[in-house]
C-alpha cells in the first residue's frame, strides 16, 4: 500500500501559542510530498479544527488534561489518542515550549479513521479490475503522477480491496494479477478452441502434419489442438477485461486535489469496512510497511465485528476463522511462477513432433523442464520458510513508511512532520486494546492462517496443477485424434485413458506434487550460486527416476495385458490413487 507523507504536519506559532495542520499527503513513490492546506482537512465531517475547545458531546480529545467524556461511544479511542498526545502535546519552538490548545486536527482524525466509515457517499469508489490491468499493467508500474481518479466510480460496496507494498516488484504483482483474475478464462477458452481443433482435425477438415510414433504405433500426428490452445489462451490472457469492482489506492483516491486526498485517506477503513474480500499481494517487504499492517489490522477488525455480530457461540475475540473466504494472501511470486510451469509443460507437446531417433534432444525436453521446476519450486519454498521467521519476530516496532525515510523533515519546507505511526497505532490500540495483543496475534493465531495460504498446499492446490498443466491436455488431444483416424476404437479408448487419465489427471499432477515436496525438503540456500544450481541438479535426478519408474510400469502392464485398453485402464487406476495419496493433505488440512 502507499504511504501517508505527511499525515500530518505541525508548526508551531510562537505568538499563538497554537499548533497550525498545513495538510495531509498521499504519496506513492515516497518521493513527491504533496501537501494540501488547512481547508482540505476541515472538509471531513465533525472535524473541529481551530476551535477553542473541544466539543463534549462528541468523542473529541480532552488536551487539557481533564478526563474524557465517559459517556462517548469512543471511550476507548479517545484514551488511545490521549496517550499519543501526552507525548506530543508540547512542542519546543526556538527554545520556549508551546503547548497545544483546542481541538487537535491529528485526534480528529485518528478518532474518524477508528470509526472505518466513509465521510461522505460519494468518496466510496472502485474501479473495474481490467482498468488496473490494461496496457500490461501500466498504472501498477507507471511512476509519474498521472491522474487515474476519473477511471475510478462511486459504489455501494466493493467486491475486492487490493492490498500491496509499493516497494515490491511490479512486474511480479502485474502478472499475479493477471493470473488470477485472466487465467481461469484464458485456459477455459484455449480448452475449447483446442477440442474445436481436435473434433476438426477427427472429421479431416484440419489436416495432418507429420508421421509419428504414439505409444507403439505410427500415425498421423498433427499438433493443431496444443496451436489452438496456445493461441486462443494467450490473447484472452492479454485482452481479457475482468468486470469486478476492486480498490486501488491510486485509482480511488485523487492523488492531486487537497480535500478529495484527505477524504480518501481518512477513509481507508470505510473502504475496507464496505469490501467484500481482501487480497493480500505479498511479497518481503509487504510486513515492514506501516500502512499495510493498517490495512490488515482494519480488514481483520472488521471480520472480527462481523463475525461477533452474526454469531451467538462465544469466540476468542480476535478469532479471524471467518477470514478464510474473504482474505486471499498470495505471494506475487505465484503469477510469474505459475506461467513458467506453463510454458514448461509445452514441452511435453512438442515431444511428439521431434523423431524418436533424436534421443538426445528428446532427453533434453524432459530434463530441462524438470531441474527449472525444481529450481523455481525450491526458490519460493524458501521465501516461505523466511516468511515465517519474518512473524515469529514481528514488531510494530520494525515497520517503516516514507515519513521515517526522510527522517520526519519536510524535503521541501526543512519542516518537522509528524511520524504516521502514531495514526496508526491509535486506531490498532482501539481495536484490539494493546499493540502487544496485536502483534501476539499476527506471530502466532494470524501467522499459522498466514502460512497456510502461501505454503505449497493451499497456494498451489489440485486445480492449480491442472490450470497450469493445461497444454498436456491439449497435446494429448492431438494424439487421440492421430490415433482416431485409425478407426480402431479399441486403440481410441485407451488412448483416452492413457492421455486424458493417466497423463493428464494422474502422472503430471502426481510429479508436481513430488515435485513441491523435494523442494520444501531441499528449500535451504547454498553458500554459493554454483552449489544451489547443483543441488537443484540433484534434486531433477531424484525426479527423473521416479519418471523412470512411472512409465516402466506403464510399459510392464503394456505387456503383461494382451488388451490395451485393460492396460491403460489398470494404469490409469494406479496413477489417480497415487495422485490422490500425493495431494491427499492438501485436499485434508484446506480450511472449511
């Protein structure tokens, strides 16, 4: 998520005596400070600034020093804010301490952002999931301050807010991004055309390519499904407009109009109060930044109040079980992950277009593909394993965000801001009580949830697999439609077996899911380069002779069994009760 620099900046006015707001910032690149004027953040309802005192009706601060209002429905918030501003209430100008009389702007507005309302209908806002996608993701990795608010609309809700680090990689969270909201349609479509293509190519309107082995036999081969398949899934994958209503901070929050980016700001909880769902893009730096963990703690104090509210049985009050279904974490190592499976799993198509004489380059496509998923599998098993020392050790305390990089110093006007921290906290103090409360839960109850949903099990679950190994199915349509010209249907048949079956629904997922557990076994770095690349070298040697073994035996019951199709259906059977043993846990510990 974008930082806040400033939230709020103070000078003091040594004649006044008085604290004066000159604004509140948005920034995206922690770099350009725009600040708006006073006028901008009296634009928020109930937002007092300058008056003499605060009013005692309404959950204001007492900076005087008397005690709050017992009667206000923000008790808690406003003891929260005192504490802040016992430690700010004073401020040293020029050698004389000056004290801060009258409602205080920074209490106005941790007491609104504790409320997570929106300050005015028209400020909720969302935008369409394919305007942050389009032109490869050019507002995600764009750096200029280009207006993209007119792209955003006003809404009752918001079906998904989308929570990230700006200091992350944007390639990573565009193609993760584009996996998840364009690739389900983008290999639903390349499996159509691809069946089109088969059926074709079965009536003889698509004609045959090469002569080919499949199996022990020669036939006409033709690879116009895996084409088709290919082609049709990525252009729906590019040009795939996705229509759910999501939340972009640099969408739906006006990046250069004063009062429009303090409603914006001071509305964030409203936004995620008002969404359905949060997806969580993570990636190593998402838990150091400050207004992330906002987020999350807004997002999870939200699921808590609705989860208290709707049921009657007595819960841990900061049990988040009924996060499962509207918090989705996912690393943004999975889009560009997930694609290289798939252009790996390509290969398995073009072994049938290269001669079986040419032992060496058939060997080549097997091999390859392999060590790389071992590599690419061992690489996020580790990022995995650091993520969870990275919540054993969390702290409050380690986040950072833009106002600490410049040091709390205006870069323009040398003036001395106030650090967002202090927003922050407040509001997580009012909900879950202590920063130590919150930060127990996210090391230990949210962490578990946390580790879950990006270890292998849960990020790379059956269907996954299957998405992502979508051109073997494609590949094995054109050898059932080779072997379909024969017309021999006993032939057809346990060609359908052996590809769709055994292959597609058995064999692959079976090694991909040995594959994921000989990386989490092999996921420690080496001390060098050269040696980690060795290891992964061992680890395809591991692979490969299981694939050895697979297809021995499906070679063994090929002989044993005078009928084909008793074969491959008796090779199918083992096949799926493996593949069913391999990812038996993962279909055991999803959450309900």
């Amino acid at each position: 998520m974008s930082e806040v620099l400033p939230m709020y900046e103070r000078r003091c006015n040594t004649s006044a005596g008085s604290a004066s707001i000159v604004g509140a910032s948005r920034c995206l690149d922690d770099k350009n400070v725009n600040v708006p004027n006073l006028e901008a953040c009296q634009s928020l309802p109930h937002l007092n600034i300058g008056s003499s005192a605060p009013n005692t009706k309404s959950d204001e601060l007492n900076t005087g020093g008397s005690p709050p209002n017992t009667e206000s429905d923000n008790a808690l918030a406003i003891s929260a804010d005192t504490d802040v501003l016992r430690i700010h209430g004073n401020q040293s100008v020029g050698g004389s301490t000056q004290a801060l009389v009258g409602a205080d702007p920074f209490a106005e507005m941790c007491r609104w952002m504790k409320k997570r309302e929106i300050c005015r209908p028209d400020v909720l806002r969302a935008t369409s999931a394919a305007i942050p996608l389009k032109c490869c993701g050019r507002i995600l990795w764009q750096k200029d301050s280009e207006v993209f608010y007119n792209r955003s609309f006003v809404v009752r809700n918001i079906d998904e807010f989308w929570s990230h680090s700006w200091h992350g990689e944007a390639w990573q969270k565009i193609v993760t991004l584009m996996v998840l909201k364009n690739g389900p349609p983008a290999i639903a479509a390349g499996t159509c055309a691809a069946a089109l293509a088969m059926f074709l190519s079965v009536a003889g309107i698509l004609p045959p390519l090469l002569v080919t082995e499949i199996v022990d036999s020669t036939y006409s081969y033709s690879a116009w499904s895996l084409l088709a398949g290919i082609l049709i899934s990525s252009a729906v994958f590019i040009l795939w407009r996705p229509g759910q209503t999501v939340f972009l901070d640099k969408v739906c929050i006006h990046q250069t109009d004063a009062k429009l980016k303090v409603d914006g700001i001071t509305s964030i909880g409203g936004f995620l109060n008002n969404s359905s769902s949060m997806l969580v893009l993570w990636d190593s730096s998402y838990i150091s930044r400050l207004w992330c963990i906002f987020e999350l703690a807004a997002f999870l104090q939200n699921v808590k109040v609705t989860a208290s509210s709707s049921s009657s049985v007595s819960k841990h009050p900061h049990d988040s079980t009924g996060a499962q279904d509207c918090l989705l974490v996912r690393p943004v190592t999975l889009g560009p992950f997930t694609l290289g499976v798939y252009l790996t799993t390509i290969s398995h198509g073009a072994m049938h277009l290269i001669p079986r004489t040419t032992w060496l380059m058939r060997l080549c496509f097997q091999i390859v593909p392999v060590f790389c998923s071992i590599h690419v599998f061992r690489g996020y098993a580790h990022s995995v394993h650091t993520l969870g020392h990275e919540l054993q050790d969390f702290s409050m305390k380690q986040t950072t965000c833009g106002c600490c990089a410049i040091n709390h110093v205006h870069p323009e006007t040398g003036t001395e801001i106030m650090c967002d921290r202090f927003v922050v906290e407040a509001c997580i103090r009012s909900w879950f009580g202590q920063i130590a409360i919150f930060e127990d839960y996210v090391r230990s109850n949210f962490g578990v949830k946390l580790r879950q949903q990006l270890g292998m099990k849960c990020a790379f679950p059956y269907s996954w697999a299957l998405c992502a190994l979508s051109p073997v199915l494609w590949a094995e349509m054109d050898a059932i439609s080779a072997v379909s010209r024969t017309g021999d249907s006993e032939h057809v048949t346990a060609q359908v077996l052996t590809g769709l079956v055994a292959t597609y629904l058995g064999v692959f997922p079976f090694m991909v899911a040995c594959v994921s557990r000989l990386a989490n076994v092999l996921k420690n770095k080496r001390a060098s380069y050269a040696l980690d690349l060795l290891v992964s070298v061992g680890g395809a040697a591991v692979l490969m002779l299981l694939v050895s073994c697979v297809w021995i035996l499906h070679n063994m019951l090929r002989q044993t069994f005078v009928n084909c199709v008793v074969a491959e259906l008796l090779f199918s059977l083992i096949s799926l009760m493996l593949t069913f043993r391999a990812w038996q846990p993962s279909w055991k510990n999803r959450p309900d």
